[in-house]
C-alpha cells in the first residue's frame, strides 16, 4: 500500500531523475558492445584492455588509424561513453577499467537536473572556476606523480626483466588460468584465516602449480615494486603515499603532509636501485603518456598498414592531447628509447 503522506520535494524528484539519467547511461556501454561484437573481439585481441581514445573527434585519433567509416563511428561512440562515464578502458569480460594515470577529465556534472538541487550561491561559472584552481593543484598531484613513478618503472631494465618473466609465465598458464587484466596483487590474508579453513591456496585441487607460482611470483614483483595491480603488461599502476606510509620510488612532496626523514629514507632507497632522477618526475609523466598511447595505436587495427605518415600524425596528437610542444614529444620518446637500451643511466644525463 503507498503511503499517501509521502510526497517527493522538488529536490528529491530531481535527484530521483540523475538517478535514471545514470542508470539509462551506463546501459550505453552495453548497448555499443552488443551492436558490434565482432569489433570488440578484434580489439579484445590485440591488447589486454580495449583503451578508449579521449575526445576522439578532437584529437584527430582518425588520422593514426587505418579506420573504415563504421569503425570510425564505433571508436567516436566508444570515445564519448568513456568520456562521459570516465573510465578508461574496457576488459575483456566487458567490465570498466577506471585509472586516472593516463588521462583525467573534467567531470560532467552541471546539468539542469543537478543545478535544481544546488544551492542558490553554486552557478556553472563558479563550478568551472572552481575546475580551473582543481587543475592548477593537479599539477603536482599525487595523481599525476603516480604516473611518473609507472614511467619510472618502464624506463628501467631491471623493471622490464622482472615483467618479461612474470608474462612469460603467464603465456604458459592454459587459456583458462590465465588470470584476466588488470592484474591485481592478491588480497594479504593472515594465515590464522588459512589455520581456521583448514587449507591453503597449494592444497586447493582448483589450481595448477604453475598458477599458484605465478600467483606468488607477481605478488612478489607487486610488493618490490609497490604496485597495485599491473593494467596491461606495459602498464604498472603504482601506489601513492596513504597513512605515512611512502612507496620507494614515488617522488614526493614536503606539500603531502610526509615527514622530511620518511622522504629522505625513500629518495635514498630509490637511489640504492638505480633511480637518481626523481626530480625528473614531470618528464617522467610525459614519457608514460606517450609510451602508453603510441602501443595502443600500434596495436588497433594491426593487420592493416597505418596511414603514410602516421608516425608524425600521431605525435602531433600526442603534442596537443598533452600540451607539450611537438619537438618535446621527439625528445621524450628518444630518451625512453635510449633509458631503455641502456644507453643513458637516468634523465640526469640529458638535462
């Protein structure tokens, strides 16, 4: 029976509305998955994660791809459910992998609906001022220092030999024990909880030998090098500074409320392993970018030639979907290249 003495405000309608509206988008994702199976599964194959381009019309993503006019269309829907929904990429169970590391969006909440329920003193221009002192902090966000930690990472070799042995092993796994992407750092359960349910992850008949080694090797490479999970194989999503607890190789601020000797233990750390060059962390963020976007490219659509030129084409995307110059972009990619063969120690060396 209703309640007749319940009546919805104004306020509480409009919120039962952004409630649908959420609801009727997340279907979207859905709906585009299903229309085209065949473009899922294609793309499915090539990578780990299907990575959305952002903003695709804007940043030109057309002209790096060898697309038909429906993929293109694809990609733009694909492009703008991501942007909309900010996730980054869609695993190939067709479930969401939200990350900040590569690309952070505005958040698109001022809506009619929303500004209905605001107080009066909240109007759009505020909100986008408000946006604009967000942006300017990110900056040197904990965010954007977590990226340059993962670009870190992929510059060194002793990082990439750890990751080409840990993939070796996963290629070896059967199809069904292949764990799916992101790879995630098993849960840390007290072995009082083994002793109660009188088991251990060996004992269980559900998993083969050469999964649980796997397990236990990639939880080893998490915990060296304080990592979260591993999004695709080539990229490592690092841990940030929580409850004065400070990851080796994270390039911190005094600003982050962390105490100079925790600091100065962690610089001296990362300086035991090779990594001198924290200073270097913006260059760092770059290079993840960059690395991260160009193998996406790389690997859409691989068994058709890119575009003439797509190379250039696509580091002028690079350059204004970053807001570095286009020269820098060259730069960045050439200092990866040689941190990676060895043929410079650390960004020190260029600088």
């Amino acid at each position: 029976m209703i309640n007749n003495k319940y009546k919805e405000t104004p306020s509480q309608s409009a919120g039962i509305r952004l409630l649908k509206k959420g609801n009727h988008r997340d279907q979207e994702l859905r709906r585009l998955l299903d229309a085209y199976p065949d473009w899922f599964e294609q793309r499915s194959l090539e990578a780990d994660v299907v990575c959305a381009l952002p903003e695709f019309e804007k940043n030109d993503w057309a002209s790096t791809l060898p697309l038909t006019k429906e993929e293109c269309e694809i990609e733009t829907q694909f492009s703008e459910i991501s942007d909309q929904q900010e996730f980054f990429a869609v695993d190939k169970n067709r479930q969401r992998v939200e990350s900040g590391l590569i690309y952070r969006w505005k958040s698109r909440f001022i809506t009619k609906e929303l500004l209905d329920i605001m107080p009066e003193n909240w109007s759009p221009p505020k909100v986008d001022r408000n946006y604009e002192a967000v942006q300017k902090s990110d900056e040197n966000s904990i965010w954007k220092r977590r990226t340059a930690t993962a670009g870190l990472m992929i510059c060194k070799p002793a990082f990439l030999e750890e990751r080409d042995e840990l993939k070796a092993m996963w290629q070896k796994l059967s199809p069904t024990e292949q764990p799916a992407f992101p790879l995630i750092r098993s849960p840390i359960i007290p072995v009082e909880y083994f002793q109660n349910i009188g088991t251990r992850f060996s004992d269980s008949a559900d998993y083969s030998r050469e999964l649980e080694q796997f397990t236990r090797k990639f939880d080893q490479f998490c915990d060296h090098w304080c990592l979260m999970r591993m999004i695709n194989w080539d990229l490592p999503d690092p841990k940030g500074p929580s409850d004065n607890k400070l990851p080796w190789l994270f390039p911190a601020h005094r600003s982050d409320g962390i105490v100079d000797s925790l600091i100065a233990k962690s610089t001296g750390l990362a300086e035991q392993h090779g990594f001198d060059d924290l200073g270097s962390w913006d260059s760092y963020c770059s290079i993840m970018k960059i690395d991260h976007w160009e193998r996406t490219i790389n690997a859409r659509y691989v068994d058709r030639p890119k575009p003439r030129g797509g190379t250039t084409k696509l580091l002028h995307v690079l350059s204004n979907l970053l807001g570095v110059g286009f020269d820098r972009v060259k730069r960045l990619r050439r200092w990866k290249k040689q941190l990676v063969n060895g043929e410079i120690a650390s960004l020190k060396d260029v600088h």
